[in-house]
C-alpha cells in the first residue's frame, strides 16, 4: 500500500557487511583466516626450536695444540701452580758435579741460559755453553728413579742425551705454553724429569730428578727466549 514501508530482510547467518556495505561471505574470508593461522602456528613452534635466539651458537673451536720452541736460547722456569721466581740452572751438587738444577732467576746467570738443538719434531739436545767455545749436554746419569741431571760432554750415540717436550694438556696459559720434559731412554715407562722437593726451603737450590710423571712435582716446564750469555 502507499506509504508503507517494506520490511527489512534480515541477514542470513553466514554473512556480513563490509567496510563498504557490501555482504562479505565467510567462504571469501576463509583462506585469508586460515592463512593467518597458520604463520601464528610457525612462528610459535620456531619460537620453542630456538627460545631467546634464532640462531644456535656455533660450537668453540679446539685450542691449537702448541708447538714446540725452535732452536735457541732459552731461560727454562718449572711450572708448578705457585709463583716462585725460579730458573732451570746448572749447579755443582755435592759431588762437585755441574748438576741441573732450580734456582732463583739471575738475569745475569751464564748457566741459567739454555740453548735447544732440536734433532726431530719434539725430541731434543739440551745444552749448556760450559765456555767460549764448548757445549755441554745434559745427561740422564741412570734410568733408576730419582737419578740425576748431570752436563757432560755430547756424545751423538748417547739416547740418555735426548728428551722429549710434550704440551702439557690443560696446562696452557695464554703467555706461555708449558712443556713435559721426557728422556727418551724411559718415555715410554712414564717417566719425566722433575724437580727434588726434599729440600725445605723454597728458594734453595733443587736438583732436577728422573721421576714418574704423575709424581715430577712440577707440571712442566716454560720456555722464554733469551739473548746468548755475554763473553761467549
């Protein structure tokens, strides 16, 4: 009739309007809703892979192995996890018989500067200028334990002349690595050259010994470069 108005349809359920009044189907909105949830869902299972980072840190790299010193002169200190200002040096012991021994450090000490000839890889002659124009080797006097260093003459046939220096693991501090040192003529029975703890003070004069490595009472052994000994 005239003047009257019509009624208004209601939606059917399963639509709506749209920012420009238009209906809007769920069957449209359906792929953009599903896509939504499914970066929701891949953003949080990366989050659990990884939480606090998207990146696992890279595994630390192996400490290089040192290698040993080249041939040289060198002031030799033990290492034995307290400071002690002592030096490898050669000393009479009460024989009279130049002895390696441990010392305080005298940087004005001939005999406290040790020259390394290498003869392979590791495997070393230890020698000590006994004047202007003569070397001397240390020498293991026997492979009975707790045998003495001594210097004598080098002797090219003698296997008691030469040792081995060994990184020592777990012992390398940042300034300078640290070294076992092994006679050859008993390396493979587990023996090293240590340092006699018998002696009561810390600072008097210690012998270096042969000794099992587990009991040398030094860990090892530092190398430093060093100048020749004057008037040589």
């Amino acid at each position: 009739m005239p003047g009257r108005r019509r009624a208004t349809r209601a939606s059917r359920p399963g639509s709506g309007k749209g920012p420009s009044g238009r209906t809007v189907s769920l069957l449209v909105a359906a792929p953009a809703f599903f896509t939504i949830v499914v970066i929701i869902v891949s953003l949080v299972v990366a989050a659990n892979r990884n939480p606090g980072s998207g990146r696992k840190p890279a595994p630390a790299s192996p400490a290089p192995t040192p290698t040993p010193p080249p041939d040289g002169w060198y002031t030799v200190k033990p290492v034995t996890g307290q400071p002690h200002g002592n030096c490898v040096a050669v000393l009479q012991d009460n024989e009279g018989e130049p002895t390696v021994s441990q010392h305080r450090c005298d940087a004005e000490d001939k005999l406290q500067r040790i020259w390394l000839q290498s003869i392979d890889l590791r495997t070393y002659l230890i020698k000590v200028r006994t004047s202007p124009t003569a070397f001397w080797c240390t020498t293991l006097a026997s492979p009975a334990e707790r045998a003495r260093l001594h210097v004598k003459p080098c002797d090219k046939r003698e296997v008691r002349q030469r040792f081995v220096l060994e990184p020592v693991p777990g012992e390398q501090p940042a300034t300078r690595p640290v070294f076992r040192l092994s006679p050859v003529a008993t390396r493979s029975k587990g023996m090293c050259i240590g340092i006699d703890t018998a002696e009561l003070s810390p600072h008097s004069t210690r012998h270096a010994l042969h000794t099992p490595c587990a009991h040398a009472a030094v860990r090892g052994y530092t190398f430093t470069p060093a100048l020749a000994p004057r008037n040589s």
